[in-house]
C-alpha cells in the first residue's frame, strides 16, 4: 500500500496471549492487522512480555512449551523493545505504563487488561467471536 513518506508507523504493542491466537483460532494477527489498520505499523514486543513467553517455553506444561514455543517464533516477527522494569514486575503493569505513554494500541485477549486499558483510553485490539481482531476505541 503506498503511504506517504512521512507517515510514521503505528505502534502496536503485543501482550503474550496475542502470540497464541493463530495457533488457538487459526487467525493470522499479521494479516488481520494489514487489513483493519490501513496503515503501516510496527509490532512491539516489550521485554517483560518476551521474558514471560520464554519461561513458559521454558517450564510450562508439555502443551504450553509447545505453545509458546510457537509464540516466540511468531514473535521474530515484532520489535523487541528493552524495558527497565525490575523482572518481578508483573506484565500488565508494564504494558499499562507503557501504553498510555506511547498512546499506542495494544493487541491484547485478557479480559481484565482490556478493562484496564479502555479506563484509561487506551485502544485495545482483541479477538472477536473467535473469528477476527476488533478495535475498542479510536486510532
């Protein structure tokens, strides 16, 4: 799609449940993003959200590993971003602090984290009746 050179990309940062939808629903996240942005964007992955898939690769259940194994392949496909945060900080906070201070979107199924997200507007893209992303809040 031709865009202007000037157009920055959209920020778009992952929880570790976005990496599992194409293997839970068959969903390309990549594809699906392409189609109801319209625009160019970038896929982040922070640093605690990376650490979070590596341990479950690392000592989750026999299926688990497998998941997220998958995950962190899916996950070559994003920009990892280093956060200072200390390693027992849990995730959704970072992705929280984050998010708001970048005003970017955040690709997320966690029911709560989107509760979250939305009470400090924050757009959040989600799975929709197993079948498609949908965005809650504007771009």
């Amino acid at each position: 799609m031709p865009v202007a050179p000037h157009e920055e990309f959209l920020k778009v940062i992952l929880d570790s449940n976005a990496l599992f939808i194409p293997i839970q629903f068959k969903i390309d996240v990549f594809d699906e993003l392409t189609r109801m942005l319209n625009r160019r964007f970038e896929l982040i992955l922070l640093s605690p959200v990376m650490r979070e898939l590596k341990t479950l690769a690392e000592k989750g259940s026999p299926k688990m590993r497998k998941s997220a194994g998958f995950a962190l392949k899916l996950a070559e496909k994003c920009k990892t971003v280093e956060i200072d945060a200390p390693a027992p900080a849990l995730v959704d906070e970072v992705i929280l602090k984050i998010a708001q201070k970048w005003g970017s979107p955040v690709l997320t199924n966690d029911k709560q984290l989107r509760r979250r997200l939305r009470d400090i507007s924050v757009p959040v893209i989600y799975l929709r009746q197993k079948s498609h992303l949908e965005i809650d809040g504007m771009i």
